[in-house]
C-alpha cells in the first residue's frame, strides 16, 4: 500500500506545471506593493481620524466659554472673617460748626490782643454831668494812684501789669477836672492789675501820719470796678477802677465824690470799655 501510493505521487507530479522564475519574482514584486499600499493607507487612516479626533476636541474647548479669573481676597492676618470692617469715621457736621463759631462775647478773645485803644473807648461828653468841657491836653502832675502810692512808707508793686497800650481823657470844670487813662492788657494781666490795686490799699504803710489809703466801694460796674479813697499830706483824693475785659480804666474823681456818685462814673466808663473790646 506505501508503494502504491509513493507510485501515485510520483506520477502526479509529472503532471504538474512549474511557472518560470520571473514569473515567480513578478508575483511576488506585486504582493509586496500590495503589502505597502494596504499598509500606507492603515496609516492614513489612523492618522485621519486621530486628525479629526484632535479638531473635535479642539473644537469643544472653543466652544466652552473661558472661566472668570478668580478674585482674591486680601485677608489681614489673624483677622476675624466673620466680623465686617469698620468703615471710616466721617467728620460730625455739628463739631465743623461749632468750631467755626466766634467765641461768645463773654469768653476771652483767642485772637491776639490789640496794642491801639480806639477814643470812643474812654469816657465822653455825654456820660459827663452839665459842666464839663473836654481838655485837649493832658494833667502836667501825675494823679495816679501809682504816683500817690510812693508816698508810703515800703515799697509796693507795680500797679500796671504788661501795658500794651493807653490812652487819656481830660476833662474840665468850672470846679474841678477829671482825668481818665484807659490802659490794654492780656486778659490775665487786666486781672492782676485790680489785684494789684487791692493790695497797694491793703499794704500801703503811711510815712506820714494823717496819710491812709481804702476801699470805699467794689462791683460798681464792668467785669469789676473799685472806688479808693485816700490822702497825703493833707490832700484827699478818689480813684476809680473799672475793668472790661482787657481794658482797664482808672479815674482821678473829684475828693469828696461818694459811692453812689462813683457807681454812675463807673457804669458810663464800662459801656465806653466796650467799645475797645470783644469780652462785653
């Protein structure tokens, strides 16, 4: 049986046709291009759709619209986050006015004291009794209280206090004369120079005897006002202090003008006061 089929196959392949060599490397020339274009176009295709893949994505996030940039909050730290900030204090409109108002006439001026005293300041005519007429000079002797004060036998202060301006009245009289000086100070030394005027009465030490210095009146008029009565060598004399404000007015009164005479010369010498300061 072996034999008998190796017989058969041997015999069969007498039958068979071999193809000539170039038609053999043809074919497979051929197959082999088949092989390259088949896989050229895998890839272009692969690389299509990776192509379109890509647009669609592309595409997609063209579409979507951008996020708004995120806002960052400035923290202080160790704040509290739940506590809302304080806004800022806004001026009071009430304290603007009130410190835009002019002081009251009864407070001290803050401006800077005058150095002039305007004449309508001191006493005039009409705040004189039926007599008098008005001196256009001045008393030659010294009639103040400074002048009669050094008379005494010890020394005494000064009577005026930071003079930073005066000026006189004289008037005359068929009888007497009366004579004003009307003198600026700050308001603390308008102060002490009434002080000082209580004080030369109250220290004075007579050289003399006979000689003697008082107070006969006080509050007759103005922020303050003193009637003092005194004599020397025989000679008896009143002086009249008025203060308003930074002003300050002393009189030489005729000798034997009383309390209540002096309160009418004190009264009328304050209203003039006023006119050189802001305090009435």
């Amino acid at each position: 049986m072996p034999d008998q089929l190796f017989s058969d196959l041997y015999h069969d392949t007498d039958r068979l046709t071999w193809a000539p060599v170039e038609e053999v490397r043809r074919r497979g020339r051929q197959r082999t291009r088949r092989t390259r274009v088949a896989g050229a176009l895998a890839v272009a295709v692969a690389v299509g759709v990776l192509a379109s893949g890509a647009a669609v994505l592309a595409g997609q996030r063209d579409a979507t619209p951008p996020l708004p940039p995120a806002t960052v909050v400035p923290t202080t730290p160790d704040a509290d986050p739940t506590v809302s900030p304080t806004p800022p204090a806004e001026s009071s409109p009430s304290h603007s006015a009130q410190s835009s108002r002019p002081p009251t006439s009864g407070a001290p001026s803050s401006r800077p004291p005058s150095r002039t005293i305007p004449a309508g300041a001191t006493l005039q005519l009409a705040d004189l009794p039926p007599g008098f007429t008005m001196s256009q000079g001045r008393v030659k002797t010294d009639w103040t209280l400074e002048s009669a004060a050094v008379s005494c036998a010890n020394k005494l202060p000064a009577l005026s206090v930071g003079v930073l301006a005066d000026r006189f009245a004289v008037f005359d009289s068929p009888t007497d004369w009366l004579a004003e000086r009307v003198t600026r100070h700050s308001q603390a030394d308008a102060v002490t120079s009434m002080k000082r005027v209580r004080r030369i009465v109250a220290d004075c030490v007579p050289a003399r005897p006979g000689d003697s210095l008082s107070i006969l009146a006080e509050g007759l008029g103005g922020d303050d006002g003193v009637l003092v009565g005194g004599e020397f060598k025989g000679i008896p004399a009143r002086w009249l202090f008025v203060r308003q404000g930074d002003l300050v007015a002393q009189l030489r009164l005729d000798h034997d003008t009383t309390p209540d005479e002096a309160r009418r010369f004190a009264r009328s010498a304050a209203d003039r006061l006023c006119t050189g300061t802001d305090a009435c």
